[in-house]
C-alpha cells in the first residue's frame, strides 16, 4: 500500500498491453492465455462486466499516455470527472460539484470553478494530463495505473507531473503501477522495479538494487543508455 511499481521497457515490449489485460480493456479479438489476475485476494478474470465496471475507476484506475484522447471532446472537463465521481460515490449534485472543484484546485487547476466548464480542447497539454490525474484519484483509487503518463510533455512540464503525482500519491496512500520506457522516471518515482523485455519481466527487485546489482544483460543495457 503507498508503493510504486516502476515496469520499465522499449517500446512494443508489452508494457501497455500487460497495463489494459489488468484493467480487463483489452479487444475482445485478444486472447488470454494466463489463468489469473489477482487483485485484493480476488481474480478479475472471473469478474463479470458490471463488477469490472466498478472496479474500474472506483479500485483502479489508470492516467493514459495521451489525454487528449483519453478525454471525451464533446464534454466539459468537470463533467467528466464528475462523471466517475458519480458512479462510484453516493453523493448529490452539489457535493460531486464540490468534490471536483477540490479536486481540480489539488492538482494544480487554477480558477477550478471556471476552469471545470472548460473543454479539453480549450486545456493545454500539462493541464490535461492534470485533469487526468483528477479524475484517476477521485474515487480514492487502491491501485493506479500511469501508462507513459509524461510522454508527451515538454521537459519542465513533465517534472511538475511527476512532483504532483508523488504528491498526490503520499497523500491518497494509493498504490501505483508506473509505465515507462524512461529508466529516469521509473527510478524518480518507484519502490520497485520489473524490468520488461520481449513481452517477460525478466527482472525485479527494489529500485536501488536494480540500479547497483543490475542482473539481466537488457537491464544492464538500459542503465548505460
């Protein structure tokens, strides 16, 4: 509980689809080939679609790598986090309205109220990513997943996302799965680290040892590039 998963890896190698096959968002096209996902002493693979929905949101939640797409164009920021809010959360209209506007302020989200009916079209790349953040811990999520969730931001931009996210993490006391294909991010944030390659974790341990004692040739790689 408060720990950070780093899973580090190029990209292809499975990161995203091990992140989606846990969310259970994978196409129904893909096939599952393992027999378990253990989450809170239970297997999600035996859970129906309305248990996984809400799980999803409400347990874990995930902040993808492009907010742009992840939001909804056609409606406002506020709504949609007001949205997961409502699902998850037996609260009246003025108390969702309450819980964003604290939400929005929490991560940074100048002039909340104003900005909760903006689009996201109308938020720049940083405050999206923001929002997405907001919305992931606004049911007080168990687990969250951030696949690449500083990919697409500029360098000052992304420091800021991770400092929030530690932040914000210290105070929810939530768990976190951090997806990345950058070894200095996973190692900002992480507890521990899983090292991906070729679709198999091919080592794992705590941060530091990883770092010092580094075993797998790919890992050993990874440090020096």
């Amino acid at each position: 509980k408060g720990e950070t998963l780093g899973l580090v890896g190029e990209s292809g190698c499975g990161k995203s689809t091990l992140a989606l096959s846990i969310m259970r968002l994978m196409p129904k096209s893909s096939r599952i080939i393992g027999d378990k996902i253990i989450f809170e002493g239970e297997d999600l693979l035996r859970k129906s679609e309305d248990e996984l929905r809400m799980i999803r949101g409400g347990k874990i939640s995930m902040i993808f790598q492009n907010p742009l797409s992840s939001l909804n164009p056609v409606f406002k920021v506020g709504d949609q986090i007001a949205e997961s809010i409502k699902i998850h959360q037996d609260l009246d209209k003025s108390k969702i309205n309450e819980r964003v506007i604290e939400l929005l302020k929490k991560v940074g989200i100048s002039d909340a109220q104003k900005r909760m009916s903006s689009y996201p079209h109308q938020f720049s790349g940083g405050m999206r990513q923001r929002a997405m953040i907001a919305m992931a811990f606004s049911c007080n999520p168990k687990l969250v997943i951030a696949d690449e969730p500083t990919t697409s931001l500029d360098v000052t931009i992304q420091a800021q996302i991770l400092e929030l996210m530690k932040d914000i993490q210290k105070e929810y006391k939530s768990s976190f799965l951090l997806i990345s294909h950058d070894f200095g991010v996973i190692s900002e944030l992480s507890d521990f680290v899983a090292i991906m390659y070729a679709g198999k974790v091919v080592e794992y341990s705590d941060i530091v040892s990883v770092i010092k004692y580094p075993i797998h040739p790919y890992t050993i790689e990874l440090l020096k590039s």
